[in-house]
C-alpha cells in the first residue's frame, strides 16, 4: 500500500517558488510549509541576523473586522488592551482568552482607518473567527481574509531593501502599519516580526506575492524556512502557541503581564480578568522561564525539569541549539520558587538527569529599532 496522501493539505501562493529554490515540506497547521532550504537551518538562521530573510507566513489570519467606536467597546470586552487609546495604524500584542483566563491563541492587533487588523496564529484562525464571530454577536462585518498572502521580511537590511521596493517604510515606527500604494494595489505594511530582528510583514494579494518575493530575492534577501524561524524566535525569548502557550496557560503564568494594558487592571471587565487580577496579586504557580543546560545538551519539549532534591518542579516546552548564541537554549515552566535567574535545576533526558540553570529572557539582544519620522 502506498502512502496515504492528505487531500485536505492547503498550499500558499509562493509554494512554486518554495519548490524552485529546493525546499524540503512539512505539514504545519493544513499547510504544505518550507522547513529548509539548501544551505540548511543553521546558515538561514545566520543570514537572518546579518543581513536580511523573507518568511512565507501566508497560512496565518488576517482577521479585518470592521465598525465605530461600538466595535472598540466591544472588543475591549474580550482583550486586556486599552483600544480606546490606540492610535490608528498601532499594533498592540494580546491573547484571546476564555473565563478561565487560558489562552485561545496570541495575536496582533492593529486600528486601522475603519476598524481592526487582527493577525491571527495558522492552526487557531478557524476556532478564534468562530469565537469571536459569536463573543460579537455577529453585529460586525468580519472578514478572515484568504485572498491575501503575508510576507515576512526580517534582518538589520530588511528596511533598506524594502524601502527600495515601497518608498516610505523607512518611517514606521516599531508596531505600526499603514496601507501603501504599490504598482496599482495596496499593500498593508506593519514594522513587526518573530526573530528579535527589526523587519516586517507585508500583506499583499496572492497573486501578485511570488512576483514581489521574486523582487526581494533580487535584491539580497533570502528564503528561510520555519525551521529558522523557530530558532530565531527561541533566541528571542518568543512564545510559541501550542509550546509555551494553550488553553491550560495564562498570561501571567507565560510572564507575558507587559501585554496587559495597565489601564486595564484596576477594572478589569475583560474575558479572564479576575483570575489575571487574582493571580497578580496572590502570584502564579508556575512560571515560564528561559534555561541554559550546560555543556552541550539539547533538552527538548516535554522534558521533565527537577530541582536538586529530585522532586519534579517542571517541564520544558521548547528547546533547542541556538545559532547565535553557540548553545544549547530552552525555555519551561518552573514553579515560582525556582523562576528566580541563576537556580540551579535538573533535566531529565533519556532517563539520566542534567545540570542547567534559570536565565533571564531573551538568550539573544532584540535590535527592534523606533523608524524615522
């Protein structure tokens, strides 16, 4: 019997150009996705922080809701952020919760001219439209858009090579966006990304995406796959929903409390709010935390994480080499007493246990930088 062939697998605009440069698939989310290309993840990786790799992150959401200032109302119900205060084309980092403050997913929202951007986690889209869809009572005109592609471009010459395509993104400032005109189409431009690098994410219609990534390879920048972008994001201390974040997590366990807005605590009167406000006031139980195995080990997800009595304290939800750092890195959740920097703890691999220690976050230094105004 052959193998049985997945006929629901969705492909994104670039898959030619994917296969053009010799990628090697994975399933990721329904998606038939780039893990590598030729010079493998670590030279990707690499050539991410020097200089400058477009992402193909088109099997994401982009969720455009529409309405006044009853949308902003609304919406303020469901996340802990202060929209009435967000000026238009602002990007602000949130979650989609239940009561229970677990998180359905992590999101970008952007206020644009005549509502909301969301950017929405590939495998979480379907599930967070239809929750939303209902937490809104279908009163908003909601459009998860697939005729539009989304294109990272991250790396310290991601500004001088898209500003030589799009004159003027060399003014958004980190976590804004704005509409451009390009050869007779709008592009939705933000100054964001997932590598701890300065970059961007270009929202653009599908057809016209492989001809615009083409431009981009011209000049200098480079494919990456998601094997990278994991990496890169690790590096940077970044969550990944599904690892460091579920529905059994919250915000203030994820030690993500920064992307409440602070207006918002006092009140609260957003989906989760009291068990946010109870936790930070009484403390989580466990904690996520960065941690650096010594030596050389690489201590993958589930790995069970002791202290130095041999009691379980914890577990890993990430791991792996760091490029950039020359090392094994990983992060977990511990609980509290041993989330302070510099605990000594142990890891479980193959039956034997390891040393490592707590670290604070992120293992490599962010270079998001302000735009010029």
């Amino acid at each position: 019997m052959g193998k049985r062939v997945n006929m629901e697998i969705k492909k994104t605009s670039l898959n030619k150009l994917h296969q053009i440069n010799q990628a090697k698939f994975v399933e990721f989310a329904g998606y038939q996705m780039p893990i590598q290309y030729i010079n493998g993840i670590i030279e990707e990786h690499k050539f991410t922080r020097l200089h400058c790799g477009i992402f193909d992150v088109s099997h994401m959401g982009q969720l455009f809701i529409y309405g006044d200032e009853n949308l902003t109302n609304e919406l303020e119900k469901i996340f802990p952020l202060d929209l009435k205060n967000l000026k238009q084309n602002n990007s602000k980092y949130s979650f989609l919760m239940n009561e229970d403050a677990g998180i359905y997913d992590d999101l970008i929202v952007t206020k644009i001219e005549e509502g909301y951007l969301i950017i929405l986690n590939a495998a979480c889209k379907d599930k967070d439209f239809e929750i939303l869809s209902n937490l809104l009572d279908k009163k908003f005109k909601m459009n998860l858009d697939n005729s539009r592609s989304l294109i990272a471009l991250q790396g310290p010459k991601s500004v001088e090579i898209l500003d030589s395509i799009i004159n003027g993104v060399v003014r958004l400032n980190f976590m804004s966006g704005k509409w451009f005109d390009f050869n007779n189409q709008k592009l939705f431009v933000t100054r964001s990304g997932y590598t701890g690098e300065d970059g961007f994410e270009i929202s653009i219609l599908n057809e016209k995406a492989e001809a615009f990534t083409e431009n981009l390879i011209k000049k200098g920048a480079r494919l990456v796959g998601l094997g990278a972008r994991d990496t890169l994001r690790l590096e940077a201390g970044l969550c990944l929903y599904g690892h460091e974040l579920d529905i059994n997590k919250t915000p203030v366990e994820a030690n993500l409390k920064w992307a409440i807005s602070k207006s918002r605590l006092p009140n609260g009167g957003f989906i989760g709010s009291d068990k946010i406000m109870r936790q930070m006031q009484n403390g989580a139980k466990q904690l996520r935390v960065g941690i650096k195995p010594e030596g050389r080990l690489i201590a993958r997800e589930k790995t069970k994480i002791f202290n130095e009595k041999n009691i379980q304290i914890g577990q890993i939800t990430s791991g792996t080499f760091g490029p950039s750092v020359n090392g094994p890195i990983a992060m977990g959740y511990v609980d509290r007493e041993f989330s302070k920097v510099d605990t000594k703890i142990l890891l479980e691999v193959r039956g034997k246990k390891y040393p490592a220690n707590v670290c604070g976050l992120p293992f490599y230094k962010k270079s998001y930088v302000k735009g010029v105004n």
